[in-house]
C-alpha cells in the first residue's frame, strides 16, 4: 500500500518540500510585504493597533525575528545540506517547523494567553534548528562551521 495515494500526504511530495529554503523563502518574503502592509496600515490609522506593544516594537521584532529569521533559516539548511552532502529536513517535518514559525507571526496578538503559546512556538523553531543543525556541524569535518553553530545560538538568546 502507497501512502501516497491519501490526498494529504501528496502535498508533502510538492518539490516545495524537497529542500528548506523554498518554503523559508517563500513564506518569509511574504510575511515580509504583509508584515511591513499591516504596519503601515496601522501608521496611518486605517485600523486599529492588533497587537500588544507598539508599532515600532512590534515592526521591528517582526523585521528581524519574523522576516530576516526565516530567510536565515531557509540558507541554514541549504547550505549545511549543501556543506555536508546530506539531507537535514524535508516533507511532514520541514512544514511542521514551517508551521510553528508561522504560528509565531501571532505572538504579539492582543489575546495574551494564546500570545504565550504562540511565542513559545516561536522560540521552540530556534530550539529545533540547533537540533537539526549540530549533528551536522559538530562533525569532524565541518569543525570550521561551527562558529555558525555558536552564532545562531546567541541569536536564539537575544530572540527570548
């Protein structure tokens, strides 16, 4: 029995899925033109603020942790396949961490206790990219690597 013949799990054979930084990059630019239209539609009084800090707060954050991260991320994860000649993430459990990070774009809601939940979620996708990425990094022959390693650790701090 092939399991591709349930409609569901087709969508996970799109190429889209094959490697990270499609999706991270895809998504990540669209968060970006959204995140920056909500923005200035919120600058210019067209609807109320939505969230609970204030808009340069709010902007900036998104900026860097929304946009800029997912773009890092999706280069991450080519690069080291690249590096390492080996496959770190793809198909179910590549939109799953997709999925958390875009459960983060909420995190600043005005509904506070599902903010908690959804911030959490954004920071578990740094957790899981230092998962995925320091076996591969910590190899023998990736040693001068892993000063990536160690930045992006840092980076996960700064986000929390």
């Amino acid at each position: 029995i092939s399991y591709c013949n349930i409609p569901m799990l087709k969508f996970f054979e799109l190429n889209i899925w094959n490697t990270a930084f499609r999706p991270f990059f895809w998504f990540g630019s669209m968060a970006g033109i959204i995140l920056i239209g909500l923005w200035l539609g919120v600058l210019k009084s067209l609807f109320p603020v939505f969230y609970m800090v204030g808009g340069i707060e709010w902007h900036s954050y998104e900026m860097v942790f929304g946009f800029t991260r997912a773009i890092v991320i999706g280069f991450l994860f080519t690069a080291v396949q690249n590096w390492t000649n080996s496959t770190i993430l793809r198909g179910q459990n590549l939109s799953f961490l997709l999925s958390l990070w875009i459960l983060g774009r909420f995190a600043f809601f005005l509904i506070s206790r599902i903010s908690f939940i959804f911030f959490t979620m954004d920071i578990v996708v740094d957790i899981l990219i230092i998962y995925y990425l320091y076996p591969k990094l910590t190899q023998e022959n990736q040693k001068h690597n892993y000063t990536i390693l160690v930045h992006f650790t840092i980076f996960t701090f700064f986000h929390i």
